[in-house]
C-alpha cells in the first residue's frame, strides 16, 4: 500500500507538469507579435531619398535668389542713352519697363519677364499686343550690369526710326557722358584744342548738335577733313559742319535764341573766310537758317 500510494502520488506531479507546459505552449501561439518602434529616422534617411517635385522647386527658387534683377539701369551714351526699369521681383520672374532713345526719338516697351538663372525671357503687356510677331526681349544678368542681347524685328513698331533696345545696362543712373569731339570729330586731343580756342563757350553747341556724326564730300579746292552732325530728329533745326586740316579751322553749328528762329553760327580762323562760307559749308546747310551769325576770330 505504501509503494502504490508513492506512485500515485508521482503520476499526479508529472500530469500536473504536463498540464503546465500545454497551456505554457498554447499561450505563446495565440499571443500578438512583439513590435520595435524605431525613429522616423532610422526607418528613412533624407540623404537617401530622391528629391521631390516641390523639393527642387524650392531649390531652383535659391538658385535664383542669389541673382537680383530689380532696380533701375542705365545705358550710357551721349546720343542713344536708355533706361531698364525692374520691378515686382519673384523667384519666377518680373515686370520691366525698357525706354531707348536716339537723339529725340523714342522707343519703349513693358511687360514681364520669366527668369532661367541668369537670363530672363520678356513679353509684351497687353497694350503693346500687335497681330504681327510676338516681342520677344532675351536679358542675361551679369551681377552689376544686364545685357539685353537681342529683341525680335516686331519690338521696334513701338519706336522711333533709328532707336535700339540692345546693349549694356549698368546698375543705377546714368553716369555723366563726358561731352567731347575727340575720336568722332578730331583724330587729336590737339586739333581739339585748336577748335576750343576757336569757338571758345560755344564747344557746347557742337557736342550737344553732333549726336550723330557723318563724312562729307569736300567740294573746294583744299584738302580738309569734313564732318557733319546732328541730332536724330531735329536734322533740319539742330545740325552743324566742321572743317578742318594742319592749320586752319572753318565751322557753322545752328542755335535756335528763340522757337521762331534758326540762327547759324560762324568761325573760321583763315583770313580769306572770315566772313564767307566754303562752298563744301554753303552746300551742306543749304540756306537752312534765319540768320548767319559771323563769329570768327
């Protein structure tokens, strides 16, 4: 009886044991999974992913940035002097404002522009539609100055004759154009002197007439050097001739004293002209004047 009773007793601790490690077993079938969160970061690195659409607009928007386009610049020069007028800057583009002149005649456009990096694509506003090919104005961005390389032939129905939007315009106003016929007149800053002494106060009437300057023809019988100027547009009203060679000097420049009357100032420093013009003078003003002013010396 003891023996039967001891392994009873053993039969019900292994059954218990049993018993333990079926629901033991059960327990680890039915239970969820075990989850590891980890940062945003260590499941998808930036570095490691391709930009977005949005992402490199954003970048080409800094790109642009570092380029400034609005403000005003000028194109320096004595007789087709313009202005570029910037405004309403974005990352995308802007509006312009471009006036050109050539002597009194006058060309302007205004639209917006679309920015590529340094260069910029501009259209006409409304009010400057034609039927005939679009405007188009082609800018490059070159830090202090902007250079508007070309503009399509339709730009110029909105200026005057002789008028160009091309060229080089430099960060602010204008800067004064020293006035001066040396290199378009005279060959010489001496022969220039020669004339300053001539015409004395008057130097102005010719830097300001000779906007644009032409050879002509000699019709007298001494070799000088003959030059003709004028201011595109006021031809027949502001206009002078100079002649010229070693020694002596024969010049005519018209001077309006009041909006009724034309007055042609003389000088001459040779002795047989003092108070005559040189055929190659009469022919080229051709009586166009009021008054002849004799102020040779």
């Amino acid at each position: 009886m003891k023996y039967r009773a001891i392994t009873i007793s053993l039969l019900s601790v292994i059954i218990f044991f049993l018993a333990i490690s079926s629901y033991l077993l059960v327990s680890a079938t039915n239970s969820a999974p075990t989850v590891i969160y980890l940062p945003s970061s260590a499941v998808e690195s930036p570095a490691l992913q391709d930009s977005s659409p949005k992402q490199e607009m954003e970048s080409a928007k800094q790109g642009n940035s570092l380029i400034s386009w609005e403000g005003k610049w000028s194109r320096n020069s004595q007789s087709s002097p313009g202005t570029l007028t910037i405004t309403d800057e974005t990352a995308a583009g802007f509006s312009f404002n471009l006036m050109s002149l050539s002597g009194v005649n006058v060309g302007e456009l205004a639209g917006t522009a679309t920015v590529h990096g340094e260069r910029a694509t501009g259209k006409l506003s409304e009010e400057f539609e034609s039927e005939e090919e679009e405007c188009t104005v082609w800018f490059t961005n070159k830090q202090n100055e902007i250079e508007i390389e070309k503009v399509t032939p339709s730009c110029y129905n909105w200026a005057g004759m002789g008028v160009d939007f091309t060229g080089k315009y430099k960060q602010g106003d204008a800067e004064p154009v020293q006035r001066t016929l040396v290199g378009s007149v005279f060959a010489s800053a001496d022969d220039d002197a020669r004339f300053r002494v001539l015409v004395g106060e008057d130097y102005s009437l010719f830097t300001d007439n000779f906007m644009f300057i032409s050879d002509e023809e000699n019709l007298d019988h001494f070799g000088a050097t003959v030059k003709a100027g004028y201011i595109r547009g006021l031809a027949p009203i502001n206009y002078g001739i100079i002649m010229y060679d070693d020694t002596y000097i024969w010049a005519a420049v018209s001077h309006l004293p009041n909006e009724n009357e034309i007055q042609l100032n003389y000088y001459s420093n040779h002795p047989d002209y003092r108070d005559k013009l040189p055929v190659t003078m009469e022919n080229y003003v051709k009586g166009n004047y009021d008054t002849l002013i004799l102020k040779s010396k």
